[in-house]
C-alpha cells in the first residue's frame, strides 16, 4: 500500500499567483483511489520527488514549506495508520477530512474531556444555577477559596504531587478525610506556606475552625457534589461512604426580662455609640428577627404598628410575610431614632462592631451571670459571665426564649421568629427554667 501526493494542475512559466489543490492518492493491489485535500500551492514551487516546495523558491518562508511539509506527511501517516482492507474513496475523502476538522470526528466522550470544567469553575456554575441566599453563597465561596486552597497546599507538601488538582470525578472519601485535615489544621499553614495565601487570599487571618464549623463546611461540599450528579456533571457520590456528624450545640443561652429591663435601663449617655448600639440589641430582642433581616430592614417596614418582613432563609422557595406587633419599649425605641439619616430603620453599624458593642453594654450594665456554654473549639464545657458570650445572635434567642416559657408552641413562635414550620431548633428551648426548676424541689419539702 503506497499513499502520495500530487497535483492536478499546472501553470505557465513564470506564474507565481496560481493556486493547484494538493490531493492524495491511495494504491494497494486492484485499488487506486484519489481525493482532494484542503492544501494549495503554487504548480511552479511543487516537487513531486519532496512531496512539497522545491527547494529554491523565492520569496516562500522557511515556516511555510516546513509547515507544508509537516501537513503532507500528517495527512500520509493518518491514511496509513488507519488503513484496512475494506477502505474505499469514500474512506479516503473521511481520512483527509479527519485532518482538516477534528473536532467533527471527536466521540462526547472526548468533547467532555477537553471542556471539563475545573472544581473551582464547577462551583461558580453551582452558585450561578442554584438558588442561595446571599450570606449561603458567601459561605459557598468561602468554602471555595479555601479547596483552592487545599490544591495549593497538596502540590506544595506532598511528594510527586506538583500537578495536584481537584478532579469532580476522583474525588475519594480519603480524598475527603485529606480535606477535613487541612480545613481542621489551616490556621497553621498561614504561617508554614505564606505563598499559599497571598495567591487565594482571605480578608481575615485562618482562625482554628470548630467541629461544628467543619461539619457546616462539608455539609456545603456535599450539597455541591448532589447537585454535580444530579446535573449529570459527574457520576462520582463520594460522600455515600463519607459519613458527616450532627452539630453539637448547648442549651441556648439568652438573657432574662429581667436582665434585658436591666440592660435598657441603663445610663449609658457617656458611651453614646454604646448606648445606640444597646437600644438596637433591646429592639431586635423585642421582634425576634436574625441580624441579617435586621439589618435590611427600612422604615418602610413598620406597618400599621407592627414590623412585616420576609426572612432570609425562607425568601427562596416557600417566602413567608413575617408580622410581628411593636410593644410600647419597641416603639419608644423607633421613635427615640426617627430622625437618624437614611433610610435604614435604625442607626446600624457593622455586624462585627454590633456585637462588640453589645458585650461592652452588657459588662457597663453588669449584666454578668455566669453560664454554661460549649466552647466551639474543644466541644467542652466552659463557664462564662454573659457579657463575654452576649451577641447579635443572642437577641433573637432572647425574645424566642422568654415566649417560649409562657407559650410552648413551636409553630405560634415560628410565626413571629422566622422559624419554618417543624423547626428543630425549638428543641433546644425546651429546658425547664431554674424558676420552675425550684418549685419542682420545693414539692419534696
């Protein structure tokens, strides 16, 4: 089986312009076939015998005839590679064309393979589709940065790993458990590979992450590969064999109506910035609301003497109007800042600033019962006065708390808190309070 090139054209003497087709010919025993490729050369720089430019050609790049030449010689070793004894013109043709356009003989398989999107482009299309909120998708990419990470880290500590990549389809459950390690330890790396955090920076310095913390960060992971399967974007379910624990949380901590009465009731004229920050706290307490709704609350929302809103977390897929009536602490503390610039229902500041406020009214205050709480890191107990753990966080608590106390139904508070319907959360609220704690003990007297 011999395969050549030639020409089917000719041209005069000193014709440098015209273009002749470079076609193939096939020869084996009885065949002989021919076909056109998509290469051209002038007839006047042809060589038969080379198979491309002869060699004094004026005015032709050296890159030229050599790519010429690499074309011809290509075309020859795919017609001969693939060559069987039922090859026809029609073959022929196919082989060429094979040549010239590639991609129109590439298998889905192969597509797919040079398409695949990274991990780190995988996510970005996860929070592009699928619908979070905005403090979720903050989360999501905090997550990310820190697989980005992760892949930094693996090529710069383990031996032959230098190409590292997260591959969506090699994903394992010690993959996994590798990842868990580093999330756990990263606080240590900052310093260890400086190089590491200024290519995948983060705005605040890597703290030592607790064991809830970590199960939020792979509860996140595993919501991104459920929806990489079901988006047919990979087959791989490596968190089948990958079992993530339930969060530990104590008995929440809130403060009493007492202790809150005490707290509002407090001079606190000479820390004004204190003092604002203070009347918010006793305010969100008053309507039960997470920060972040707080926080995107206008004047807008106080409506016929009650504050409406839609919370966060229940805006995607079952919005619910929340309406909780204004009391007349809540409304004093409206009016006493009706005239603060903006819009913003009250004068907020950072959330960051908000709660160190909030522990500097509480310790002014002398709020300082001491509790039991898990610390976050160790899981231990730990005891602590209440203007170290007091927070945004806990205002909510209270006002869920103190109702909780008179009214035991979960979906009566769910209405005024936020709380979707069934809500596990009010289980941890169901700790009998130290008042009716002593009337049980006083029985056995």
């Amino acid at each position: 089986m011999k395969v050549s090139a030639f020409l089917r054209k000719t041209a005069k003497k000193n014709d440098t312009d015209s273009q002749a087709t470079i076609y193939f010919r096939l020869r084996d025993k009885n065949k002989d076939f021919k076909s056109a490729s998509e290469l051209t050369i002038n007839p006047n720089h042809w060589s038969p015998e080379k198979q491309g430019y002869k060699d004094r050609v004026a005015l032709i790049s050296d890159e030229v005839k050599m790519k010429l030449r690499n074309d011809i010689q290509s075309i020859i070793s795919l017609i001969t590679q693939n060559y069987t004894e039922d090859a026809d013109a029609e073959w022929l043709s196919e082989m060429i064309d094979r040549y010239h356009h590639p991609d129109k003989y590439k298998t889905q398989e192969e597509v797919e393979a040079e398409t695949k999107l990274t991990f780190g482009q995988l996510m970005d299309d996860f929070l592009l589709k699928h619908k979070l909120s905005e403090v979720r998708q903050k989360n999501f990419r905090v997550v990310k940065r820190a697989l980005l990470r992760y892949e930094l880290y693996v090529r710069a500590t383990k031996r032959g790993q230098k190409s590292f990549v997260l591959d969506i389809d090699n994903v394992t459950p010690d993959t996994l458990q590798d990842i868990w390690d580093f999330f756990e330890n990263e606080h240590k790396y900052y310093e260890l590979y400086p190089a590491i955090y200024e290519q995948i920076t983060e705005k605040r310095i890597p703290k030592p992450r607790g064991r809830n913390t970590l199960i939020d960060c792979f509860c996140r992971i595993r919501t991104f590969f459920l929806w990489c399967y079901e988006k047919k974007k990979t087959a791989n379910r490596p968190f089948d064999n990958f079992r993530i624990e339930e969060c530990t949380y104590g008995t929440p901590v809130y403060i009493t109506l007492e202790e809150r009465d005490k707290l509002y009731e407090k001079d606190l004229s000479a820390h004004k910035q204190v003092e604002i920050q203070r009347d918010i706290f006793v305010f969100q307490s008053l309507i039960g609301c997470r920060v972040g709704d707080l926080y995107r609350m206008t004047k807008q929302n106080v409506i016929n003497g009650a504050i409406e809103y839609i919370p966060r977390k229940t805006k995607e897929g079952n919005p619910v109007t929340v309406r909780v009536p204004l009391n007349d602490k809540a409304k004093a503390i409206l009016e006493k800042y009706k005239d603060h610039e903006g819009n913003k229902l009250l004068p907020f500041i950072s959330e960051q600033k908000y709660n160190d406020a909030i522990k500097k009214a509480f310790e002014l205050a002398e709020v300082n019962r001491i509790v039991t709480i898990l610390d976050p890191l160790t899981n231990e107990e730990v005891k602590k006065p209440l203007y170290e753990v007091a927070s945004s966080h806990m205002a909510w608590r209270t006002f869920i708390g103190n109702i909780y106390k008179k009214v035991k139904d979960p979906n009566l508070i769910g209405a005024l808190s936020g709380h979707k319907e069934g809500s596990k959360a009010f289980s941890r609220y169901r700790e009998i309070d130290e008042e009716m704690k002593k009337e049980l003990v006083n029985l056995l007297d």
